[in-house]
C-alpha cells in the first residue's frame, strides 16, 4: 500500500529490539524465535556493547541487562494516523463511514442468513456483514448463538511530547524485564506496559498511566531533565483477548457474516493480513493464498 498510495504516520523502519535483564527469560525467548525463523522472522543477538551501537540512550542501565534481540524487518508507527490514512484512500474508492453511530443488533433472516443491522441511525442492509469490533464482538454475537472466548484486558499508553529532544531511542525498544515498551513517533515517545481485567472499563486512572511512566523513567533516567513529564497524555484502551492468542478471522454458520476480531494487543499487526483473508472469502469464497491455513482461525 506504500508503494501505490501517499501514507503518512509517523512509519519508521529501523525494526525493534527487545532488551533482556541479567536475572529474565532472554535463552527461553532466542529459543522461541528461532522456531520462527521457518516462517520468516529474522532476528539478532545482541550483546551489551551491540545494544549501545544500536540505541546509545540505553547506555545509564546498560549494566541491567544481558542482551538483546533485534527484529529487522519490524516496523511501527501511529496506528491512529494509519487507520484515518486508510480511510481517506477507502473514502476515495467510494467506502462510506458512518460515524458517531451506535450498532445495537444484528438481525437474523433466518437461521443461515443475516437480515440487517439496527444502528442508532437506522437499519443497515447489505450483502455480507463483518464482525469486528474488538473486545465488544461477543455482545453482538451472543444473541445470534455466536459465543466468542475473547475477554477484554485494558491497557495503558502514555504518550509524551519530546519538544526537540533526541535523548530517546530511535526505534521501538522492548524491556522485558518491566514489560515496558517505548515507540518513537516524531517529536513524541509513546510508552506502554500496564494490563488489567478490568472487564469493560475504560476510565483512565492517571495513577496507572504514572506507574507505565515511571518504568519507562527507570530505563530513560535522564528524560526527566529534559523533558516536561507533567505534560504526558495518558490513555487507555481494551486488548480483545483470545486464550490462545490467534485472532477468530472467517466463516460463521450465517453464510454472509464474516468474524474478524480477537486480535489482543496485535490489532494493527495483523490488519491487513486478516482483512485479505475477509475480502477473500467474502469475494471468492476461500482464500486466494497458500501461506496462510484460515483453518487456523475459525472459531
């Protein structure tokens, strides 16, 4: 999609590193991963001195960790800035996006059909239906007979602008020791590592977004001189969690619904993979690609 259209949010390509203590899991972890290099995935041992040669703003706590893994060919960005970018291209192509509208059921035609959809805005009618609405899907679904196993998990995110600052990292950096993770975007650094069931609660505790901060401090100590911490914006979200992990992407008992949901944390990492498999099957009813098993993700 970036070779054919105009995308601007905040990408960057440098990949991500994940940092590992002396007393964690880092041998488990290279174990893990090399079973998944048959699939593709590259990565890199790193030693300390390779940590610093790679992200030089490490160099305070360097003594706290034994290693390192690096991830190549991984990328990241503003998922927020992402999907409005999708949208405008999907706007574009004719995509029509109601907004500000509640969906409150999903009527059945029959026991194999979907009839439409009631919306606070009025009834919407079509010829295929998808179900993606993350840690919410189970609520619809329940009433068509539909039990989805995805729990919502809250999460936070701070996000801080840097005003210039370029003591931080210049690629997403994992602790694994804090399950703290820092995402250059620009001029601003956003951090993560707070989960919680918290069923559907969305409020915002600026305690917990302080506790995700102060992780982050004890990794970047020398951000707090530099840059105004007060200003930090805090947010927080629900992960849609399945207990394995894989997402519910395919077919249901209704021939014109379609399940594309329960991604947990890798929404966004698994979008575009989990969309081709929607369109496909919606379009030419199976997948059109042999590298990846839809059998893997059907509920």
């Amino acid at each position: 999609m970036r070779r054919n259209s105009s995308l601007h949010y905040e990408q960057t390509t440098r990949g991500t590193m994940r940092v590992f203590p002396r007393d964690g899991r880092m041998s488990k972890f290279v174990q893990m991963c090399r079973g998944m290099q048959e699939w593709g995935v590259k990565f890199d041992v790193l030693d300390r001195e390779q940590i610093l040669e790679k992200e030089p703003c490490l160099s305070d706590v360097i003594d706290r960790y034994t290693g390192a893994m690096f991830f190549p060919d991984d990328e990241s960005g503003d998922a927020h800035k992402f999907t409005n970018e999708m949208a405008r291209l999907a706007t574009a192509l004719g995509a029509q996006f109601l907004m500000n509208t509640n969906v409150l059921e999903i009527v059945r035609r029959s026991k194999s059909r979907i009839s439409h959809v009631k919306t606070s805005e009025g009834d919407v009618h079509a010829d295929a239906y998808v179900l993606s609405l993350g840690s919410y899907s189970p609520i619809l679904a329940r009433p068509l007979g539909i039990h989805l196993p995805i729990v919502p998990v809250k999460g936070y995110s701070v996000t801080l602008p840097l005003n210039g600052w370029k003591g931080g990292p210049t690629r997403p950096v994992m602790d694994d020791g804090y399950h703290a993770m820092m995402v250059p975007m620009g001029d601003r650094l956003r951090m993560g590592g707070k989960a919680e069931f918290a069923r559907y609660n969305t409020k915002i505790d600026p305690k917990e977004g302080r506790r995700v901060l102060d992780d982050i401090l004890k990794i970047l100590p020398s951000m707090a001189a530099n840059v105004d911490v007060d200003s930090a914006l805090n947010w927080s979200g629900l992960r849609p969690m399945t207990p394995g992990g894989p997402p519910i992407v395919g077919l249901t008992s209704y021939e014109n619904l379609f399940l594309n949901t329960g991604h947990g944390p890798l929404g966004w990492t698994m979008s575009c993979g989990s969309a081709k498999i929607i369109a496909d099957l919606a379009t030419h009813g199976r997948v059109l690609t042999n590298s990846v098993d839809p059998a893997d993700y059907v509920l």
